[in-house]
C-alpha cells in the first residue's frame, strides 16, 4: 500500500510532537511526506499537481496541529482549493471514490479535555466531523483518527512511543482499524 502523508503545520520547527512524529515516517519507505507550509509559502497550491499525486496513492494522512477545533488555514485552503466539483465530487467526480483518508493530529491538552462535560465539551472526533464529511463528501473511505494527546508536555521518551504508535496505526489495514 502507498501512503502519503501531507503535513500541514504553520511552524514545524517549534513542534517537537510533530518532529517526532516526522521521524519516524522516515524510517519507512512505502510512506512519502509532504510539507503544504514548505511546499506552498505563498498559499498559492498547485491544484493540477496535488490532484495527481492523490491519484498515485492507496491512502492519504494529514497530520496536522489542532488549532482552535480545527485544522490550520493551509490545509483548509488545500481542501478547498483541490477537492474540487467534478473532480473530487458532483456528476463525474469519482477520482477519490474508495481511496483511504486519516487524519492524525495533536493536542496541547490530554484526552479527558476532549469529552462530553470536559474543558473542551466535545470529542475530537466531534470537532472534526467536517473534515470528515468533506472526505466522504468525495467517496473517500475516511478511517479512525489518530490523536497524540499532551503533546506539548511530553518527554522525548512518550513522543518517540507516540510516533511508533502512529507509524502502526497508518499501516495497519482498515479491517484492523475499523472494527
């Protein structure tokens, strides 16, 4: 299966979660990365470009920082901006019909912030329901989240076992992740 991994992050290096995370990825080479803020400093995406690299892959990641219940402005930019009518959805628009879609992203805060009558009063998958319903939107086939809680206070130690856990995760077939 070939996997890519579109980061969206406005300033990776000050993320060690993410770093970590990144690390990891490259230990493996069915996995290939890229960087939207990198790639696209301007904001100015390459529609055509994104579109076919979509098309040569089984699954696609977005690993992103959750900013404010969301994710950051370049990626929303980016779904906008390449799922587009005809081609992503409407009348002819199959070309993401059956591939595999996860989101992987991190929190400041630890799990129990993220449920009902917790500081945030909602799930993170209840937060990211439209990201969700734009991939199924696109007859994507949108799989479990992975989430990496307390990022910012963790040690070198649990990030490196998070990036572990989220290389498995992201591998492992979709009849072991939806159960």
């Amino acid at each position: 299966m070939r996997i890519l991994v579109i980061v969206a992050h406005p300033d990776l290096g000050k993320s060690r979660a993410n770093q970590a995370l990144l690390l990891e990825l490259h230990h493996h080479v069915n996995i290939d990365v890229r960087d939207l803020y990198r790639e696209y400093p301007n904001w100015s995406i390459d529609v055509v470009k994104e579109q076919q690299l979509l098309l040569s892959y089984d699954r696609i990641v977005f690993q992103f920082p959750f900013y404010w219940y969301s994710c950051p402005p370049l990626l929303k930019k980016w779904f906008d901006d390449v799922f587009t009518y005809g081609w992503a959805y409407g009348p002819e628009g199959n070309n993401l019909k059956g591939k595999e879609f996860i989101l992987a992203t991190t929190t400041g805060g630890p799990e129990n912030c993220y449920r009902a009558g917790g500081d945030n009063w909602f799930t993170i998958s209840e937060f990211l329901r439209p990201i969700q319903r734009t991939i199924t939107k696109c007859n994507g086939h949108f799989l479990p989240t992975f989430v990496t809680y307390s990022a910012s206070q963790g040690d070198d130690t649990y990030l490196s076992q998070e990036a572990k856990r989220y290389v498995d995760h992201i591998q492992s077939s979709s009849s072991v992740l939806v159960h």
